[in-house]
C-alpha cells in the first residue's frame, strides 16, 4: 500500500515497528538468536486490515440493553461521551476481527443523536482499552437523517425533522466557537477561566485536530453536513454515503473523503433505498478518497475483506479495494503515521493471507499487532 509489490520479499521486525522491507536477497536476512522466522511460503503479505467506523465492544453481541451502550437516547446533543468509557474489549466481535486480519479499528458511538460523542482509534488485541489506544478523541460523531428523528419525534420533543437536526448541530458550533474565544482571550490576558467540560471536547474538532464524523445516507443530508462543515471550516468524513454515487462529482470538488457501507445488510429504512456496492467504486473514480465499513454489528466485522470484494466485482479497481482496507481508512482516520501500509518504521501490524483476502474462500494464516503474533492458524 506504499506502492511496491514485492515478490519473495522478507520484513523484519523488531520493537513493534518494521525495521526493515524488501526483497529477501536486499534484507540483512540472518535472523539473531531467539528471533522467529515466519516463512510464509506464497501467501500474500500485507499491511493489517483497518475498519473506519464500526461499534464492537460497544454494541455487544447477544447482550440486548445489557451490553449496549451505543446511544445516549435521552439527549440530542452529547459531544463530552468517550467510546472508550463503554467499549468491552472483551466483546467476541475483537476476536472475529483479529481472525480476519483487522488489527485495527474506529470505534464509537451511533447514530441516534445529533451529537453522538467521541470515537477512538483502536488495536483489536487486548484486555485494557486504554492499551489498545492509537488515537483518542479520533473523532466526533454527528448524525443526519432518520435516526435522530425517528428517535426524538418518537418522544415527543426535537428533532423531529431534518430542519431541526441542521438548527441544533448549528447552535452546538456556535456556543463551542464562542467559548473557544473566551478562553483564547482570558489566555491572552492572563485571566482565570473556569473550563466547560461538555465544551471542552469540541476544542481538539474546532482546532482541526479531528474530523466530525458526520452519518449521512441520503443525498440532502450529505449535503447538509457538506454546507454545515464548510460554514464552521470543520474536517469532516462521510461515514455511510449511501446514495453518494448519485452526487459524486459534486462530492469529489468539496474534498471531503467517504467511509462507505455497511452494503452487506438490508435495506432496513428508507435513506438507505439506494444503497449498492457500486457506490465505492463511482466515488473512488471521481476522485473521492474512499473507505469500506462493515458498521458492526450491522453488518459482521469479519465480512470486511469480503465487503471490499463485493465492491470490487461492482466496478472499484481491485487496487484500490486493497487501499479501501488498508491506507485510505488510515488516513482518513489520521493514524497514517502509524498504520495502514508495510514502512519502516511503522506499527507492524500485518496480516498473511494464503491469498486475496477479498476473495471467499482465502484463509488468515497469521495476525500481528505491534510485532506480536495475536493469531496463528496452524496445520487447520
């Protein structure tokens, strides 16, 4: 995902990170006393697999209420809640994903409010999530659309409409951007300042730290997040962007990436009555910089390789399919330092497949995270 494709090629690895890459005749290829070799014959070796927007451990399979702790349905605007204060990682959902070779993973809060709250970036390996942080706050959910006001009208108070969605998400901005000046002036003037703490977490969005992350299906919503972004001058991602293939030459001149899927489920609603796996590829051609998501548990997280495959076989270039689950998602969530492509120097987190993971019948030969090996499939 660097752009190289080695052949009989060797990467050493020492510390956690890559320290060497290349052909095995160009690599210093005498291994030290205690070093494991893994010769791993003609599979495919590559850069561990990334999922851009899912919620495992924080929507826990077969737990009901118990072990749910997506949405904070009882206020519309919750920008202070921190995914990694309701992820279990002992959710079976990061097992599946080690499995796959997912080494990786954004992590956060649904869709049912206007302001959701906090996501984090995430290793699939661990007992402690504060262990397993790369980047924490990655980003700040919000959300347009359906959810918010089928959950809100159904209580008899706002959003009840789009309208509504776009005014609240606006006077957020408004008082985050008013505070930010109070406390950049008391700064300036060596004057006290009590912090807001529901506010304080906007400071890292406002200061283009990270992106909001904006769920958006239908072409008018995506559109609203687009004009709202543009208005407040926010980094943003489109996450889903179900009908993006019918706007994406417009998309592509806004510059703003897309996080697209889960594809691999139903037509649950009515803004997803357009959803296809061609999306990808007609926005990726466009020139939008693109990612697949399994949104999990809509859609398993282990079905992300395979989502990638599906949209390949839909018209995204089978190149690009490698990227859309390795480096796109890696920059698209700011950790491209650390993951998403075989450099030196970077995270190693990488997977071995006996071959194209997008394709069905391809088995994980191995999984690793931070150099260590977190999955071996053995003789089976």
């Amino acid at each position: 995902m660097a752009g190289a494709d080695i052949r009989d090629g060797c990467i050493r690895i020492r510390d956690g990170k890559i320290a060497e890459i290349g052909k095995r005749d160009e690599v210093n290829f005498h291994p030290a006393p205690g070093e494991r070799v893994i010769e791993a014959g003609e599979g495919l070796v590559m850069p561990g697999l990334i999922e851009a927007h899912c919620h495992m451990g924080i929507t826990e399979e077969k737990k009901g209420m118990e072990g749910d702790d997506c949405n904070e349905t009882v206020n519309p605007i919750t920008p202070c809640l921190r995914a990694i204060d309701a992820i279990n990682t002992m959710d079976a959902a990061f097992d599946d994903a080690v499995r796959a070779g997912i080494t990786s993973a954004m992590i956060g809060p649904g869709s049912s409010n206007v302001v959701g709250g906090q996501f984090a970036f995430l290793k699939t390996r661990g007992r402690r999530v504060d262990d397993l942080i790369v980047k924490a706050p990655a980003a700040m959910k919000v959300a347009f659309g359906e959810n918010p006001k089928v959950n809100y009208s159904g209580q008899g108070k706002s959003p009840s409409t789009r309208m509504a969605i776009a005014a609240m998400l606006r006077e957020e901005l408004t008082k985050a951007f008013a505070y930010r000046e109070k406390k950049q002036n008391a700064a300036q003037n060596g004057e006290a300042f009590e912090e807001d703490f529901r506010l304080e977490c906007w400071m890292p969005v406002l200061n283009g730290e990270i992106p909001i992350k904006a769920h958006v299906h239908r072409v008018d919503d995506i559109f609203s997040a687009v004009r709202i972004a543009k208005e407040f001058n926010l980094k943003m991602t489109l996450d889903h962007c179900s009908e993006g293939h019918l706007i994406a030459k417009e998309l592509a001149a806004e510059g703003f990436p897309a996080i697209v899927g889960p594809d691999l489920a139903s037509r649950s609603k009515i803004e997803v009555q357009n959803m296809a796996f061609k999306t990808v590829g007609v926005l990726n051609q466009a020139g939008v910089m693109t990612a697949i998501t399994t949104d999990h548990p809509v859609s398993l997280i282990a079905s992300l390789p395979l989502c990638a495959g599906l949209a390949v076989k839909s018209g995204l270039a089978l190149e690009e399919g490698y990227k859309a689950i390795t480096i796109h998602p890696a920059m698209i969530c700011g950790v491209a330092d650390r993951v998403g492509s075989l450099e030196v120097g970077k995270d190693a987190d990488i997977a071995v497949f006996t071959g194209n993971p997008m394709e069905v019948f391809t088995r994980t030969l191995y999984t690793i995270i931070n150099g260590e090996i977190v999955y071996e499939a053995g003789e089976h």
